[in-house]
C-alpha cells in the first residue's frame, strides 16, 4: 500500500510509524527496476549506494530523528545531472564512463533530506529529443503499452509484425524519469525542461510533471541543453507529491547566479473541497 501511496500522508507516515522500513522500501523498489527492466528506463541503477542510504534512513527513523518527509524514500534522477560516485552519460557514447567529482544542487538538497537515490534514467542524447528514443542506450517504453486497457483498444496487428514491436513512446526528453515514477519503481524523480521535456513524458506517461520557473531551482551540476531555458523538472504520481519535491529544491544557490535572491518558503496546497469558484482556462 505504501509503494502506490502519496508521500505525506501515506509514505512518510508508513515510515515513521514503523509499518515498513526504508530498507524494505528500497529493496521493493529495486525488486520492480528489475522486474520492469524491458521498459529499459533506467541507464544505471545504483543498488548498492542505495541500499547503504536506506540503512542510513533507517537508523534515524529508529533514533525519532527523520530528516524530513523525503527521508528514506527512493527517487531517481535523469541522466544529465551531475551525481558522484555514480556515471553521468546524457544517453552518449560520448560520455560513457565520466563518473563527476560533484552532485547537482538538486541531487545534494534531495539527499540532504535523506532520500535515497536508486539510479540514473534514460533520456534522449543530450536531453535533445521528444521521444525518448534517441539515446545510445535504446527506447524508453511506456508502462502503459503493457496495460490492459491499452492491449484491448490497440488495433491487431498482424503475423508478420514482431510482437516486440508492438510499445508506445514515453515521450522526451525525461522519458525515462516518466516511466519511472509511472511503473512504481520510485515515487519521484528528476527530469529537465526546456520546452517540453518534463511535461511531454508526464503527459505520456500519465503522472505529474512540473516546470518549475526559471529561476527558482538551481540548475548548478544539470547538462545544459539551452542554458537560457533549461529547467530541473519534477515528476511524480500526484500534486501534493510534487509540491513536497518543490519546497525541498527550491531557493537560491550561490552557485547559479540566475537562481532567485528572493528566501524561499515551503508551502502545503490546500485541500480543495469546493471546486464551484475554481475556473481552468483551455487554449483554443
């Protein structure tokens, strides 16, 4: 229950309350990585630095001490942000082997509150792409090609064509980060969003995506594709998730000078009970 739960009320409250321990959390989720690696959306999964967080996250959790919501829950990052001890490829062959001396400020805010990092996702090469298929390292497959519900409503296909075949996009370029959180193996993780490459996936892929404003998380450590537009993007299976994410990454860095000056406060989104005086406005 806790694996498909939010992680304020449902997760974190698991945690603290004993009913599963980080190291169980984290051993489910890698169990999952596995058992879904024909979606091919991780590029390096990090078993073993995952795990020794996780006990890390557990003996605080013993002493009443959590860091916060994120303590002990497992997240992934895309592939173009710097992490330590752990390859950076940006899905090129170009970069196969380069292991970073530093994480990204975003990586190091997340595990500065104790979340425990599973691995690195497949992108388009460079984060230049929509699709997700344009790495080195293969397609990312969308979790919904093998649900039920898309199996009955696609069109037969016929004997000649490969069964294998027979998958759909996740969209890009965070393809990978998208099937990630979709397929349950994490309950968020990181993308980048330049003009598109978080909320293309997230759309794909049915979860939530959000393009922070440009300024206001710090891009310190990410790749850049365009660096005048590039965003860290956040990915998880609800808003309040994604607020959650929000208030820990957020704020300025000394590091990026186009990161706001401004204190950044963390914020709860009310609980909407009254959706009469609510307008949403569509684009012709």
């Amino acid at each position: 229950a806790a694996l498909k739960g939010g992680l304020r009320f449902q997760v974190s409250a698991a945690l603290k309350e004993g009913h599963v321990t980080p190291t169980e959390l984290c051993q489910r989720c890698l169990s999952l990585i596995k058992s879904t690696k024909f979606l091919n959306a991780y590029v390096t999964v990090a078993e073993e630095t995952a795990l020794k967080q996780a006990e890390e996250s557990e003996k605080r959790y013993r002493r009443g001490q959590p860091l916060g919501v994120l303590d002990g829950i497992p997240i992934a990052v895309k592939d173009n942000f710097n992490t330590a001890g752990i390859e950076t490829t940006c899905a090129s062959n170009m970069l196969k082997g380069y292991i970073s001396p530093y994480n990204a400020t975003v990586v190091q805010k997340l595990l500065d509150q104790g979340a425990v990092l599973l691995g690195k996702t497949n992108l388009d090469e460079f984060a230049m792409g929509s699709g997700s298929t344009d790495g080195v390292f293969g397609p990312v497959r969308n979790p919904w090609s093998y649900s039920r519900q898309y199996k009955e409503k696609s069109v037969p296909k016929s004997h000649s064509e490969d069964e294998e075949s027979n998958w759909v996009i996740t969209g890009g370029s965070s393809g990978g980060s998208a099937a990630a959180v979709s397929s349950f193996t994490c309950f968020a993780a990181l993308g980048s969003d330049t003009g598109g490459s978080t909320r293309n996936p997230a759309a794909h892929c049915g979860v939530v995506g959000l393009k922070p404003t440009y300024g206001l998380i710090s891009r310190h450590g990410l790749i850049p594709l365009v660096n005048s537009m590039d965003v860290p993007g956040i990915l998880t299976r609800c808003v309040d998730d994604a607020a959650v994410v929000l208030g820990s990454l957020a704020g300025h860095d000394p590091k990026d000078s186009t990161t706001i000056q401004d204190n950044f406060k963390p914020f709860e989104l009310p609980n909407l009970t009254d959706v009469s005086k609510l307008s949403i406005g569509i684009p012709k």
